[in-house]
C-alpha cells in the first residue's frame, strides 16, 4: 500500500549525504544481482518433485478444460498448474479464458512459441514464483505475480495488480492500483484507474506512470516518461529516483533527497515539497499552496505559487528563473538562496514586499502575519445549524441534535441508551502550516450510568470523517481488531467517565515503544475511570496509541450526584504555529465560568520522537464524537468556540457529470466500463440502493462533497419503464421517490457514493428505472442545472412466493382420505402471492410437467413418486385470480414440486443479466429471501410442494365373456370371465387404479329386478387384479373366477348385467356393463342295452331347467367336456367283467348340442350283463373305470355347476323287441 499523507511538512532534517546514498544504491545493486544468481541456482539444482507437463493448444488440454472455438479454448473451473507445467500455443490470436482463478507456479507460458497474440483471461491471476509469461493477461479482479515473474504483453486487472521482487513486463499494466515489492523493471505505460501505484527500490519504468490516487516511487526508480497523479499526491523517495518527464499531481508533490525530475512539476490543488539535498527540477514548479526548496536542491526553471508561501532552505538552494507568490503570501530565501528574480504579484505588478530574506543579499521585507478567525456556537435558535455543522448517526438510532435543557440551549451528543456512537463535525478546515487550533466548550454528562465518554477529534481533511469504535474507544480508537478507528484521525483528547479510553483492551494499543508522556499526564495505560487522555494518529485497525494519560481525576468527570446543571469548561489547543512542533494542551474549569483553568495534560510536542505521530496534515477537520456502551450518560456541549489564525471553507466539491443507480456493495472498487448492477427487488420488502456521483468519463466523482463539506442533496426516484420515455427528462409520474443526502463523514459519500434510504414498493414491476435529479438544497424544491440522469439498468420488483389453493384436499397418501374427486371432474386451483393484497400481480404461471409426479399404487402409507401421471388441467394459472375449475385425468395423488406452476419471465430484465437468482438448486430460483450475494430467486411460483388428491375413477365398464361364450350362455355356479374397467370422464382407463388404490371392488346383478342369486365371494375384486403381471397399473381387471349362483335349485333362466362397484361408489352403473345369461344345469344320463357284439351307444345330455319348469336338453350347450374316465363303473352283473367293456373314444368330449358322443366297447360274445355307470362331476373323483381293457382309477369331471350325480346301467346281450310298429284300433 502507499503511504496516505496528502501533504508533507515543510522541512525534514537531511538524513543522508549524497555519498551515502549512492553507496546504498550501488550497494542495492550488488546485492541484487547475487541474490538472483543464488535463487536460480537453487531452481536449476532442485530435485523435481513431479513430472511437470507440457500443455499445448491445440492439442494436450489441462484438465477440465476445452477447446470451445479454433482459437478459443475454456477452462470454466479455474486452472491451477503445477510446478514447471508450461503452455504452448500454436496458432496466432489465440485465447485461455479461465472462469475463476488462474494459478501461475514456476511455469513457461508460451515462451517457446512463435505463434503472437496469445490472450489470457480470468477473474483473478496469482503466482508464485518464476512464471514466464508471453500473453497478454486480463483479469475481471486481482492480478497478484511472485518473485522473479516476467510477462511479455500487456496486462489488464479490474482489481489490483501486484507482483514481487524482480520482475518484469513488456507492455502496459491497466490496473485500479498498482504495487510491486521493488527491483522490477515495466517496458510501457502503468495506469491505475481508480487507485494508487506503489514501486518498491530499483524499479525502472520505461514509459509513463498514470493514477487516479497516490503514486509512490521508492529509492533508485527510473521512469522514463512523466508521473500523473489526477486525484492525489506524487512522493519520489530519496536517493535516486529519477523520472525524465513531467511529475503532475493533483494535490501534494514531495521530491525526496536526490530526487530528479528532468521536466516540469506541478500540484494543481496542493503543495510541492523538495527536501534537501541534492534533489532537481529541470523545468518549472507551480502549486497551489506552498512550496519549499531544501538545501542544495535545484530548479533550473521558475518557481511559482499562486496560493501558498515559497521557502528556500538554507542553504545554497537554486532557482534558475523567477520565483513567484502572492503578495499577500511569502518568499522565504535562507542562506545562500539563490533565484532568477522574485515577484510579489499583485494586481499583475510584481513587487518584493512579501520577501523575507536570509541569504546574505539585498532583499525585501517580510510579510506581515494573520489575525485569529473564531467559530463561536451557542445553539440559540434551537436547531443544528446545517450549513456550519454535519450530525452523525453511527449506531444506536441517535443523531446530535440541539436541547433545551432548563432554557440552556445545548447540543446533546448522546442519549442514556446503550451503545450509540455519534459524531459532530464542524463545516471548517483549519490549514496545518503555522497554524494554532484552540477548542473550548461548556460540558454537561449527567443521568445515566457512568459510560462511556466524549472524544475531541482533529482529523486530516483529506479523508471523509468517519467515527472510530463506540464504548470504550469513544468513537475515536479502533475496537476488537473489527471496527476502524476515526478515519483520518490524527489525534483525540478523551473525556473519559468509565475508564476504557486509556485501557489497552479491546484492540486499543497503550504508550508507544520509546514514548515518554508527559509530566503529570502520564498514568500508566490500563483501566482509568473519570480521567482525561490523548490519543494519536491512526488509520483503520492500526495506531490510534495512547500519548498522554490523566489517570483518575480529583474532580471526576461524572458522579451520579451530577444533574443537568452541573458543567465543566474544557480548553483544548494545538499549536504548530512553528510549522515544526505540535504541542498540545488539555485544561479545565471545574467552576464552568471559563477563567479558572487547571492543566490537565502540559503542553507536549506529539511530534516529538517515539510518538508515531503523522505528519501534520494540509487541513485539519474538528469533530466531536460522543459514546455510550453498556452504560450510558447524557452528554451536551454548549457555548462552542474554536479559534484559529488560519480557519477556509472546506476544499470546494466538485460537480458531477452525471449520476447513476446501482446494488449497495456492487463495483467496488469502481470501474468505469463495468456494470452498474440493480437487482430484482421483493413488493412490500424495504430496500436500500446506491447513488454514484460520476465524472463524465464514467469515473467516480471521490469529491462530490469536500471532506468536511457541506452536504449535496439529489431525488431519486424510479419510474415503471415498462414503456420507456423518449428521455430521462420526460418520466412522469414516480412509482416511489427520497430525497437523498451526499454527507461528508459518510465514507460511501466522500468517495462518491451514497445510500438511498428504505424504499418499499408494494406493487410488482417487471421493469423499474431510477433517476437522479441534482436539488439546490435540502428541500429539493428545486432542482441545478445538472440534466437529470436515469440509471444504465432496469430492473424488477417481483411478488412474493406463490401459494396453491385447492379443494382437492385430501391427506396424501391414504387410500381412504376425504375428499375424492372423480378422475376428470372439476375441482378449484387457484394461485395466490403471499403479497397479493398489494402486489397487483396477475402473471401467467405456467404449469412445468416435470415438476409433476404420482404416487405409487404399491403403499398408501408414505408419499412416494412413482405412478403414472395423468393430465392437469389447466396448463397455466393466472395469479391472484379467481379460482379455476381443474380437472386431473388419474387416480391417486397428484404431487406438485416447488415451481410446478412458475412465470420465469415476469422478471427477464434482471435474469438475463444475473441479477437474480436462476439456479435451481434448493429451488433457489423461487426464493423470496435474499442470498448471501443479495438476490431473490427470479422465479415466480409455488415455494411449497403440494399434494392433489384423492382422485378415484369416474366409473367402471363391464365386459363379460361367459362360460359358454358360443351361445353365449353360463350355468349357474359355472365361472366365466369379467373385465373391469376403471376410467376417467374422457373413458380413458385410469392406470393408477391398482392395489391399495383399488378399493374393495365387487359385482353384482345390475339387471334392476330382484336377483335369484349372487356371486358371493367370487365377485370380490383384488386391488392386485388391476396390476398386471408386472404390478404396475394397467387400467383394468380381467379376472376369470366370477361365479354366478341362483339362490334356489332349479330356477328358470335369467339374464344379468355385471355391476362393478367399490367402497367409494365407483360403478359401472349408467355405463356399459357386460351380461350374463343364467341357467340351471344339470347332466342327464339314461339307462343303455344291446348286444354284446356291438358298440353300446350311452345318452348323456346337458339339461337346464326352462321357463315352462321342467329340465330340457341344452342345445345351446356345445361348450362342456367331458371324459370318459370322469364316469365310474362299478356293479359287474352275469357275465360281465371289469374293463371287459370301456369307454371309446378314450379322449374328453365336448357336448355337441348338449349331448356327449359316448359308448362303451363291446365286450364280445359270451360277456352279457351289465354295469353302473355313475358321473363325477366335482373336482374330486371316486370309483374306477375303464377306458382301455385294464381298470384305472376315475377322474374328476370339474362341472359341479351342474350339481347332480347322474347313475345309469348299460346291459349287454338284451335283444331288442320285433315289434315293428303298433297301435290300438277301435
């Protein structure tokens, strides 16, 4: 980092001769080149620790990485390589662009290559060392190279740039700051856009050196070109630094011993200091303030200030032409000065009433001195003065604000709360140069409980204001290694009630090392109550030390006998008026009239050796900050005066060429050409933006409002730009609107920026614009001439998460959960935002099929995805709409994951951009609370899975195909074949209805009479039945068990209509429902006889009971088989032996209109006689048989349905009558 001093003081004792210094340089030298010649023996001896690689584009790729063009090639997560891996490139033009961090380690990039136009890019490089590179190298952030890297092309960071010792780079380097550790040489142009540059010892720079901040340049640097500072100071540190071109600062220039600048130098703002000996200037010096020569230094061309003193040192310092001031200014000559001329410039006539002179020459008189300037402050009217004062609220809600206390006007700095820290910061500078500051004020602290204290603070105004840690370190000090101390602080005198501000706790550091306090102020650092303390200068977490130290006051600063009439009068002074001390001192009157004073700390030089102290500044600011931590007081001052021989306005702030609107946080640093994002906001959710002040390059304006300025007021307001206006003037009409103040003390302001205040928008809006408008004053009644400016982005307020209504209800996944819907039937759906009341969103949420799934038919138990998912209708909801009527074409539960119904649109003007958040993951994309990098989801849509349910079947259809699907006909008891199918409104099978989902189906007569009959426990369905063989649903069942039975035996034929119905009502009912005609059955056999030389046919019919009540012959049936072997044979009489006669054929037959072509063998001549015949017609047999001459056992016939057991005897060897015909005749 630079050294951050704006201004340097007038003299600096020579700390070196010129012999000595070129001794150190040459010496530097030598070491140099003998620690590089031992470090590259180290790297050319070192073992390896692994095989390096050799990557070449095209061709051998590092991991991960692809080629995405001929000559592009993309690395999307970082690239890290190992020690000694080189790249070679092949092709001219070619690009490596890392997504992430590039991470260089001892590696040859290109070196070796012919091939130009190599480009690097990534978000940020960093190294180790001895990288070789040939690319040019750009980076979104930091570019950070180690020791002895080299790089041949140019070199472009968003961020920083940074490399070590001994380096070097052939191109230009394009960074927001630039720093190295030294030794390097730069072959172009080095630019800082929006910071400083820092070069260590023995850097050259052949080229020009050009920064928006500081720039430092360390002993023994070269810069061939000039050195421009536009926004801050130049220092060329002694010995050697040589620059041969212009050195041009925006504030102040120091030219340290030995210094050379072979141009002009110039500080259009600020003063340039050249500091014996031996420094020179080959051209002209001009400055704002002043300027000095130290001993033997040289200007060969004129010396001009037009707002400041000239001062040659003795001695023997040279000005080859004029030397010029003000004539109410001062040309100082010391011994042995020697000039060209002198001009005390008034009116444009020189003269030389303004010299005072001591080089031993004739030369003109002194100047005369200045007179005391006072601030004085009572706070009569009652209200803050604004344009003399800036209050601050830091934390605990409290701004400084004026109070009548018993018709004492006072301003109160803190209130009896717990933790309040706030600031009081006067609108004056108070220039350091010859310059005495006297502080004194009436102070009240009173009802509270003892905490914590007051700071007097004197700051340098070259940095915005900014209170230090609250508590203990009384808004001065830092705290806890987490909160900075006063920015700019250069010293504070603590009045101090509970005793930390001395304390070297909480991050505070005591007595410096070497520092002598002074006498009577000198109690050692620890814990001192009620006592007074001086603290010096510091900056973020560091410094701020204790110098002096009352201890613990004979008269406490507070007791709680202490009322809001009890005061003290403090008088606080610094004095410089010597331009090389700066005494301070701390008194007191406990009388509160102001004429009886004690000394609490004697006058002690803070500059004095082992303080630490910084350099006086160019301009002080006076603040007070007040303090509370756990405990508390009211704290007031009253009868304010501060008095000064020297007392300006602030600097003058600069006008902005435009302003813009962007997310809080967002391009920081600043850079010109990136992005000034605004991100999706959230309807009714407050938010806060930032407003920057710009140049009109597109630069931040860091001096909009001076240090210790006063304030600038501008409108921000914002415009639905859904139709945008033809101009930024001609927006009408604000969705919402602040007035937004750019205060000194807030650091965003001082560099350029500031916060807006809550906005709260209620409604949502696909594109918002901001715009800026410049107010004359607080009021913003009116407005500067300063043309409006309107934001570079647009972007969206979105509504809040969006939450599903539904009456499909029921609690997933159980089976008999209320309501259900019927597949296909209406139920409501509606989407409604959790902002709804006020959001006025009414986008098209669109339905996303992949965020759909069904439960599994398998359980009903837990919620498991898996089953088949239907049709829902409709495909998109309106939001905030009235209800729908919804339709879901299956059975079960319908589940709905986050962003099932979504509108992904509603905000493009910030997804397109990533200015929301359009990841998926954790259903981020739906969020409606900001991530860590601020945003909400860009999605709209449901947050919350939800369930749709219970669906069952619209209806069933019946199919049957019967027993005897010929005829078709079935007998009673006989089963036939029944399918079921469960469909939706539309008739489309509903595959889903299976298993625990198929409740408790069974059938029944549906013909409408009283049944004779039923199915019993055959017309219970499974759910496994609508499964299928592989046990996912199919929509049906087709079960073959079904067994119609009349109640009564016999009962004349009925036809019925199969009706499927479950447990929720379900039916076939009203829809097509398959038949089934009924009939009593039975088996009829009749008795037989013939020869026994011949076939003996048998009658064995199926029989059904008609309508007219009487069995008849089944014609119909041709469907029934029956084996021979299913008929038993027993009851051998005469002649007649066992399987001498058998049933041929052997084989089953099928009745053929009812009746079965059966017979027995004859059994031969000499085997009449006869045998039982009795049928099996169970599932189960008895009894033998024959159907071959060797006895088997009988089978069973499987027709119970016909019920009985039909007997008969076949007889062999009975002749049949001769009776032809015969009648009676009368």
């Amino acid at each position: 980092m630079p050294l951050t001093p704006d201004t340097f003081p007038l003299r600096r004792a020579a700390t070196a001769s010129c012999a000595a210094i070129r001794c150190t340089v040459r010496l530097g030298v030598w070491l140099r080149q003998r620690v590089r010649g031992a470090l590259l023996a180290l790297v050319l001896f070192a073992p390896l620790a692994a095989q390096a690689t050799n990557y070449v584009l095209p061709g051998k790729l590092p991991s991960l990485c692809y080629q995405s063009s001929s000559t592009r090639y993309t690395c999307p997560f970082g690239l890290s390589l190992d020690w000694n891996d080189s790249i070679s490139v092949r092709n001219p033009n070619t690009t490596l662009a890392v997504s992430g961090t590039l991470w260089l380690n001892g590696n040859e990039i290109n070196t070796g290559s012919t091939a130009s136009g190599f480009v690097i890019t990534a978000d940020t490089i960093a190294g180790n060392n001895y990288a070789n590179v040939n690319a040019a190298l750009s980076a979104t952030g930091n570019i950070s190279l180690g020791y002895n890297s080299n790089v041949i092309g140019d070199i472009t960071a968003g961020g920083y740039f940074s490399t070590q010792w001994y380096s070097s780079v052939t191109g230009s380097i394009t960074a927001s700051s630039i720093s190295d550790s030294g030794g390097s040489d730069y072959i172009g142009n080095l630019v800082a856009t929006s910071g400083y540059v820092s070069l260590g010892s023995g850097d050259t720079v052949t080229g020009s050196i050009n920064a928006a901040g500081s720039i430092n340049l360390s002993s023994g640097n070269s810069v061939s070109g000039d050195v421009v500072s536009s926004g801050s100071w130049i220092a060329l540190r002694s010995s050697g630094t040589t620059v041969s071109g212009n050195v041009n600062a925006y504030s102040s220039v120091l030219l340290e011993s030995g210094a050379t600048v072979g141009a002009n130098v110039t500080s259009t703002a600020g003063q340039v200091q050249i500091n014996s000996s031996g420094a020179s200037v080959g051209g002209n010096v001009l400055a704002a303030s002043d300027i000095s020569l130290g001993s033997g230094d040289q200007v060969l061309g004129s010396v001009t200030s037009t707002g400041g003193n000239v001062i040659l040192y003795s001695s023997s310092a040279t000005v080859g032409k004029c030397v010029t001031a003000s004539s109410s200014k001062s040309i100082y000559l010391g011994w042995a000065a020697s000039v060209g001329g002198v001009c005390c410039l008034s009116g444009g006539t020189c003269g030389t009433s303004c010299v005072s002179n001591n080089s031993g020459q004739s030369m003109p008189s002194a100047c005369q001195g200045s007179s005391n300037t006072c601030i004085v402050d009572s706070f009569a009217s009652g209200t803050l003065n604004s344009s003399l004062w800036n209050a601050l609220s830091i934390s605990g809600g409290f701004t400084p604000a004026v109070a009548n206390v018993s018709g004492s006007p006072r301003i109160r700095m803190t209130t009896n709360a717990g933790n309040e820290s706030t600031m009081l910061q006067l609108k004056k500078w108070f220039p350091g140069a010859g310059n005495k500051i006297v502080v004194d004020f009436d102070y009240y602290v009173y009802g509270g409980s003892g905490a914590d204290g007051l700071s007097v603070v004197f700051s340098d105004a070259s940095v915005a204001p900014q209170p230090g840690g609250f508590g203990g370190s009384l808004g001065y000090a830092s705290r806890d290694g987490s909160v900075n101390g006063f920015a700019g602080g250069w010293l504070a005198v603590g009045l101090d009630e509970y005793g930390n501000f001395s304390n070297n706790t909480e991050g505070r550091p005591g007595y410096p090392a070497g520092w002598s306090a002074p006498s009577g102020a000198n109690s050692s650092a620890g814990f001192r109550a009620n006592a007074v303390a001086v603290r010096g200068s510091g900056s973020g977490l560091n410094g701020y030390a204790l110098l002096a130290s009352t201890g613990t006051l004979t008269t406490p600063l507070w007791r709680s006998s202490n009322t809001s009439a009890t005061s003290q009068h403090f008088r606080i002074t610094i004095d410089h008026t010597n331009n090389v001390n700066a005494y301070v001192t701390v008194e007191r009157d406990v009388s509160g009239g102001g004429s009886n004073y004690t000394t609490l700390i004697p006058k002690f030089d803070v500059l004095a050796s082992g303080s630490g102290q910084a350099a006086v500044p160019q301009n002080w600011l006076v603040s007070f900050a007040g303090s509370t931590g756990t405990s508390n007081n009211y704290r007031e001052i009253a009868n304010l005066r501060i008095c000064a021989p020297y007392v300006t306005d602030p600097g003058n702030s600069a006008n902005a060429g435009a302003f813009d609107c962007l997310e809080t946080g967002a391009n920081v640093p600043w850079v010109a050409t990136a992005r000034h994002p605004l991100y999706t906001k959230l309807a009714g959710a407050d938010f806060a933006i930032d407003i920057a002040a710009l140049k009109s390059d597109g630069t931040l304006e860091s001096n909009y409002v001076a240090a210790g300025g006063s304030s600038k007021y501008v409108k921000v307001e914002l415009f639905d730009d859904t139709t945008p206006a033809a101009t930024c003037s001609a927006y009408a009409n604000p969705v919402a609107a602040q007035t937004v103040a750019f205060v000194s003390g807030n650091p965003s302001s001082a560099a350029g920026r500031t916060r807006t205040g809550a906005f709260s928008v209620s409604r949502a809006y696909a594109k918002l614009r901001c715009r800026v408008k410049e107010c004359t004053d607080g009021t913003c009644g009116s407005f500067t001439s300063q043309a409006p400016a309107c934001s570079t982005d647009q972007f969206a307020v979105r509504p809040g998460a969006v939450s599903l209504m539904t009456s499909a209800s029921a609690a997933a996944p159980s089976a008999t959960a209320s309501p259900v819907i019927k597949a296909g039937a209406v139920f409501s759906l509606q989407a409604i935002t959790s902002t709804s009341a006020s959001d006025a969103y009414a986008g098209s949420l669109l339905q996303d099929g992949t965020k759909l799934s069904a439960q599994i038919s398998t359980q009903a138990t837990t919620q498991q995805s898996g089953g088949t998912v239907g049709t829902l209708t409709p495909t998109s909801l309106i939001a905030n709409a009235a209800a729908v009527s919804a339709t879901y074409s299956e059975v079960g539960y319908l589940y709905l994951a986050p962003g099932a119904f979504l509108d992904d649109s509603f905000t493009a003007v910030d997804s397109a951009q990533g200015d929301c958040v359009t990841d998926t993951t954790g259903n981020a994309n739906l969020a409606v609370s900001v991530n860590a990098a601020g945003q909400y989801g860009c999605h709209i849509g449901n947050t919350a899975a939800v369930s749709l349910g219970r669906f069952i079947p619209d209806h069933f259809k019946t199919t049957t195909i019967e027993g005897c699907s010929a005829a078709p006909f079935t007998y009673s008891g006989q089963p036939f074949t029944v399918r079921i199918d469960a469909l939706n409104a539309t008739s489309a099978n509903t595959l889903n209805y299976a298993n625990a989902f198929a409740n408790g189906v069974t059938l029944s007569d549906g013909s409408g009479s009283p049944s004779p009959g039923g199915f019993g426990a055959t017309g219970s369905i499974p759910g496994t039945a609508f499964a299928g063989a592989a046990g996912a649903g199919q929509g049906f069942a087709s079960v073959n068990t079904p067994t119609y039975t009349f109640s009564t035996t016999p009962t004349a034929p009925r036809t019925i209509s199969v009706r499927a119905t479950d447990n929720d009502a379900v039916s076939s009912a009203g829809f097509a429902e398959g038949n089934a005609h009924i009939r009593s059955g039975r088996l009829w056999l009749a008795n037989a006889y013939g020869s026994e030389l011949l076939d003996l046919p048998l009658t064995l019919e199926a029989q059904y009971w008609n309508a007219g009540g009487y069995y008849v012959t089944n014609r119909d049936d041709v469907c029934t088989s029956l084996a021979g072997s299913s008929i038993a044979l027993s009851g051998y009489q005469q002649n007649l032996s066992a399987c001498e006669t058998y049933f041929v054929p052997a084989t089953a037959q099928t009745a053929a209109n009812g009746k079965f072509p059966l017979r027995l063998k004859a059994p031969g001549a000499g085997n009449s006689g006869s045998v039982a015949l009795t049928v099996n017609t169970g599932a189960a047999a008895s009894g033998q048989t024959c159907v071959s001459p060797t006895v088997s056992s009988a089978t069973a016939g499987n027709v119970p349905w016909f019920g009985n057991v039909p007997t008969a005897r076949a007889t062999f060897g009975v002749r049949k009558t001769p009776l032809i015909y015969r009648r009676e005749t009368y």
